[in-house]
C-alpha cells in the first residue's frame, strides 16, 4: 500500500508544500480550509452570524459579506483581494461565510453562486455583487462608503 501525498498552497508565504495527510489508500478527498486572515471574520455558527450583524447594527456599520466555498477556484482568486479591502476599510464590517459549512443560511439568502457579496445595513441588504470581479468590487465599496460618510 502507498502513501497519498497532497500538494497544498501555503497562503502566507505564497509557496507550495507536499504534505502527508494521511497514509494507506485515500478513502476520502483531502479537504484542506482556506484560511482566511486580516479583519475578515469567518463566519461559522448562525449564532456568529446575528452577532456580528448585530454589532455592525449598533455601531452604525455596513456588514460586507463574502459567501464562498472552499472548492470554489473564483472564490481562492477574490480572497486576497477581499482581505486587503478589510484592511483598508474599517468602517464596514467584513465576513466570510462558507456555503457548505453554512447551507441553512445561504439558502436564506438565495446564494446561487460564488462568490457572491452582499452588502447590509441595519440586517437588510443594501447591494449585490455575484462574481469575483475585484474592480466591481472594489468600485461597489468605495461608492458605499462615501454613501455611508454622507449619511
């Protein structure tokens, strides 16, 4: 019997690694978490969910949400992206929900594909963005806070 290696992405140092997850036949895929990182906050129970939305309630924040899978390759290219808008502006709040983690919760919101952004204020949605187009994205938050500054 073999040993399965798996070649995974080191997403800090943007380098690739071969590691060993497990050894014997690969009974089952090797399922490796996108890690997300800067002021992105993973979303992971509905109970997280309705606090942070909650907190970006009280504090008179916009909520950016970033529904993605992790097998999902459009979604890995927008993740970086995603995390340096977080780092620039900290007057929204940005999650991160994982469709499959959270099934439940993006049924609610009718996500049909990833990514898909919404943009929530006050817990009801303000704008939509399907796709993983990092100048459309980064155009929809600029014109939001300079909307949200006016207000």
């Amino acid at each position: 019997m073999g040993q399965c290696w798996t070649r995974v992405e080191c997403s800090i140092a943007r380098t690739f690694k071969w590691i060993k997850p497990y050894s014997g036949f690969c009974k089952r895929p090797y399922k490796r978490r996108h890690v997300i990182g800067g002021k992105v906050c993973h979303i992971n129970k509905l109970e997280s969910w309705e606090e942070k939305l909650t907190e970006a309630k009280q504090d008179g924040k916009i909520a950016v949400v970033k529904f993605s899978a992790s097998w999902c390759k459009p979604c890995k290219e927008i993740a970086t992206p995603y995390r340096e808008l977080a780092d620039k502006y900290s007057s929204l709040v940005f999650l991160a929900v994982d469709v499959d983690e959270m099934a439940e919760l993006s049924s609610s919101w009718e996500i049909k594909a990833t990514p898909t952004f919404y943009f929530i204020r006050s817990g009801q949605p303000m704008d939509k963005l399907v796709g993983a187009n990092k100048s459309e994205l980064q155009k929809k938050i600029a014109t939001i806070v300079d909307l949200a500054s006016k207000m």
